[in-house]
C-alpha cells in the first residue's frame, strides 16, 4: 500500500518537474527574433535598457532573502524606463 502511494507521489513529482523544464525552457525562435531586433536598434536605446538590467541585478544581488526596491531603486528604473520610451519612434 504504502509503496504504491509512494510510487504515485514519485511519478506525480517527475511529471511536475518535466511540466516546469518545459514551461521555462525559452523559444528559440523568440531568442533569435530579439537578437536580430536588437540589431536595428540604436546603441542609446539599448544603453538605457542595459542600465536598467543592471538596476534589477543590483536589487536582487543584495543579500535578503527577498529584496526590496527602495525608493532610489524605483527613482533609477522610472528614469531609465522613461529615457527608454523617449528614444523609441
């Protein structure tokens, strides 16, 4: 009895496990349409949106278990993220 439940947990496990591999995995195609997107862009675009990656790393590298974004964090990316919108068509 006991190994038949344990079983059934285990294959319920490996099924949810292969559901989240799948559902992460990123679309090749996507990555090749963003690389090749980025190609047209301007370098002052792609700056801005760098900068605020790097914003993001920042606020996740500190060491908290959940990190929070302090009023200059949220300050920084409304900045950036408007300097981006300004420098798209």
């Amino acid at each position: 009895m006991l190994s038949s439940i344990w079983n059934a947990c285990k294959n319920l496990l490996n099924r949810v496990k292969e559901s989240l591999k799948t559902w992460t995995k990123p679309a090749t195609a996507a990555l090749a349409v963003g690389a090749i997107q980025d190609l047209t862009r301007a370098k002052s675009d792609l700056v801005v949106e760098n900068a605020i990656l790097r914003q993001q790393l920042i606020v996740l590298k500190r060491s908290v278990k959940r990190p929070k974004f302090t009023t200059g964090d949220r300050t920084r990316l409304t900045l950036l993220a408007h300097l981006l919108k300004e420098l798209r068509p």
